[in-house]
C-alpha cells in the first residue's frame, strides 16, 4: 500500500527513511505550535483553542501536501503572516480578529483561483528578484522586532520612540534561551529552536516565572471559541483590499521560494528547470490557507524547515505522513504547551527573523533604481509596523525609479496594477 502510494521504490527510498525524515521535520519545525498561538493570542483569541488549531492546521496541511503532491514539504501557520495577522490588521488597524480570519479566506481563496489558473507565474514574474529578496528580509525585521518587543529587551520610549527595556529576570531568562539556539544553530543541532523554548520554560518554572499545569497530558481544548468565526463580509470592504493582496503575494513568494530551494535539495528539478508537482503543492497550500483560516488561525504555509527532513533522505510524502503524526500526538500534550511563556517564544522569533534576512546580501544595492524600492520595503515594514505598508511603499518606489531612470518598459504590466493598488492602500490607510 505505501509503494503504491508513495512510489518509495521510484524515489530510491525507503519506509524508515522516511519515517526518520519525518521525525526530523517535526523536530525542526515543532516550535510553531508554541510560537503562533503566543503572537495570535494578543488579538484576544482563546490561546487554548489556538494551540488545538495550530496542531490542526499544521497536520492537515502537512497530510495534505504528503498525499495530494507526494512531496516531504510540511505545511504550518507561516511565521510573519502570523505577525501581520495579529499586529498589522487586528492591532494596527483596529479590526476584529473575526474579520481579520475573513481576510485569510479571500486571500486563500483568490491564491486557489491564481494557481488553478495559471496565474501564479504571471505574478511571479511581475515582481524583480530584488523585490522578492526585499519582502522575505523585511519580514525577518519585523519578526525580530516583535520577538524583541515580546521578550522586554526593547520597550516604548516617548522621546525616542523605542529603548531598551529593564534587565528583568524573564529578560535574562529569554537571553539565555536565546544563546543556546544561537550555540546549537551554529553547531547544526536539530530542533535548535525547539530545544530552546522548552530549556527557557524550564528556567522559568525553576525560577518561578512560570506555573506548571496539573498534568502533563489531557484531552486537547476545543476550538470552539475560534472555529468558523472569520468574518468574510467584512474582508471584503475596499479598505482591507491591500491587505488581502499582501497575504496572497507574501504567501505566493514565501511558498515558492521553500517549494524551489526544497526541490533542488530533494532531486526534484527536471533538466529543463521545471520543477515536479509544484502546481500540485500551492494547491494544497492554498486549500490548507483556507480550511487553516475556517478552523481560526493565520495563512498556512510551506515551511523551510522540511529541508532538514529532506537532507535526512526525505523524498516522498510518506515523510510528510510521520510529521503530521508526531503534530497530532502534540494534541494531548496542551496543557504542557500551554504554560510556555512568551519570553520563551520571544528567541525563535527573533532567530526566525535572521534566517529570513539573510539573503539581503543577494540583493544589489549599488544599482539605485532597485536598491532605494527593496530598503524601504525592508525598513517600513518595521517602522510602520505592517508588512503591508512596506510592500505598499516598496512597489511604488520601484515604479517610480524606474520611470526616473528610463526604463519603464521594463516594469511587468501587473506590476502596473499592483502599484496603483499600493497607492490606493498608503491613501486609505494615511487617511484612516
């Protein structure tokens, strides 16, 4: 049955190999199911349904991948669109959690339609590379950021904006964390990220900043408080139009980009450049994007980390069939991962946020026309504190420089629209 499936024999694998990529994979990237309810939660969500619908959410996507595309790239509620779900629409703008789940269905739904279509290349091709590399780096900032504003190291300062924040003992107990994912990233230590959350719980239950549960184990919260409570009407009003179309490009870029690098690690990449299934696989990210924001969470995502499941023989989607396993498993284990304190989650945002900013080496900032638009998307993400604002400003700058320097010909025509679109989103949202 599982040849059948999974063809192991074409692939040059086997079941235990996969098993153990699968495994890996978890490992890698198990420190969601601690980190996005953390940053969701301050929407006002009920942490505990959020931490059921991050398990939820990451199995089916991972299943869903696994089955439909027979691939080992897991699937989970993207770092950064998490960060732009709760603290650019719900915080920043001032909407409601409900509507902003209402946003991640359209966007999902019109991210469906574009691959169904064939449309996804076009968009693809509209954006520059540099652009591409700006809005992945940008992200990182951001991510960052908040991981430092989570783990108290930088506070709000009136006469400059922002400060460093009191040497509290959670601060020094989140820096410590963060020096042992640093030591064992550096050493290549898998599930670095996930060892430091549960080490930096730990300091905290020794030193008293953190309450252990009554029990380890136990039936997992419902998602009730959280399940089909997206608001989609209220998405749909033009203001929130920006923000849709941020999700479905980062989303669209973010997918690919994991879905090219993860294929060449794989073997996966045909002579020709075309890469194996990849339609079959953003359609399993657009459908886990949509059924992820009905059950209540932030846009699912392919996950970098599956890399590490692929570099320990992963090759199929049996790989992917161990990791949503080992997610489901987590399911009884809420009331353990339901203690961990936010400046134990505080260093993986912050580290997440490196390995997102550091191909802006690969950008070529010597060249103006495409330097100036890719560091302000970098820097007004940040600064603004949206994703969508930087994009919004990043777009434009690129239009217009390259106009200032003559070569308009060269800016794609749905690039056009989306700076029109950009401009409409920096008026409405300058103007309340």
């Amino acid at each position: 049955m599982l040849e059948r499936l999974f063809k192991l024999k074409d692939h040059g694998t086997t079941p235990a190999r996969e098993l153990a990529a699968g495994v890996t994979t978890f490992l890698t990237m198990g420190y969601i199911i601690f980190v996005n309810p953390n940053i969701l939660s301050v929407t006002g969500m009920d942490k505990g349904a959020l931490i059921t619908v991050t398990i939820l959410a990451s199995a089916l996507g991972t299943v869903l991948a696994g089955l439909w595309a027979n691939v080992p790239f897991a699937m989970a509620p993207g770092m950064g669109l998490n960060a732009f779900f709760a603290y650019t629409l719900v915080l920043g703008q001032g909407i409601t959690w409900q509507t902003a789940l209402g946003v991640v269905v359209v966007s999902g739904v019109l991210f469906f339609m574009l691959t169904l279509l064939g449309v996804r290349r076009y968009v693809i091709a509209a954006i520059p590379l540099e652009m591409r590399l700006a809005i992945a780096a940008g992200i990182g900032l951001f991510i960052t950021f908040i991981g430092l504003q989570g783990l108290g190291l930088i506070v709000n300062n009136d006469a400059v904006l922002v400060g460093l924040g009191p040497l509290s003992r959670p601060v020094l107990l989140g820096l410590a964390g963060l020096v042992l994912i640093v030591v064992l990233e550096l050493r290549k230590v898998r599930g670095a990220i996930l060892i430091g959350i549960v080490f930096t719980t730990v300091l905290g239950i020794l030193f008293q900043e953190v309450t252990l549960p009554g029990s380890v184990v136990g039936m997992p919260p419902g998602p009730a408080p959280i399940l089909l409570k997206m608001d989609v009407m209220g998405a749909l009003k033009w203001g929130l139009w920006g923000s849709v179309f941020s999700f479905m490009f980062v989303d669209l870029f973010d997918s690919v980009g994991t879905i090219v690098a993860c294929s060449y690690e794989a073997g996966m990449v045909r002579e020709d450049g075309r890469i194996e299934r990849i339609d079959r696989v953003l359609e399993a990210d657009a459908v886990a994007t949509i059924a992820g924001a009905l059950m209540g969470t932030s846009t699912t995502t392919t996950y970098i980390e599956s890399g590490a499941g692929i570099a320990a023989g992963g090759r199929t989607g049996l790989a992917n069939m161990a990791t949503g396993v080992l997610f489901l498993v987590a399911l009884f284990l809420t009331p353990l991962i339901g203690i961990v304190p936010g400046f134990a989650t505080a260093p993986a945002l912050i580290i997440v946020g490196v390995y997102m900013f550091r191909n802006v080496g690969d950008i070529e900032f010597r060249r103006l026309e495409t330097g100036i638009p890719a560091f302000l998307t970098i820097i007004l993400m940040p600064l603004t504190y949206s994703i969508s604002m930087g994009l919004a400003f990043g777009f434009v700058a690129y239009i217009v420089a390259m106009m200032a320097v003559g070569k308009t010909r060269e800016v794609h025509p749905f690039l056009w629209a989306i700076g029109w679109l950009s401009v409409l989103d920096i008026v409405l949202t300058g103007r309340g």
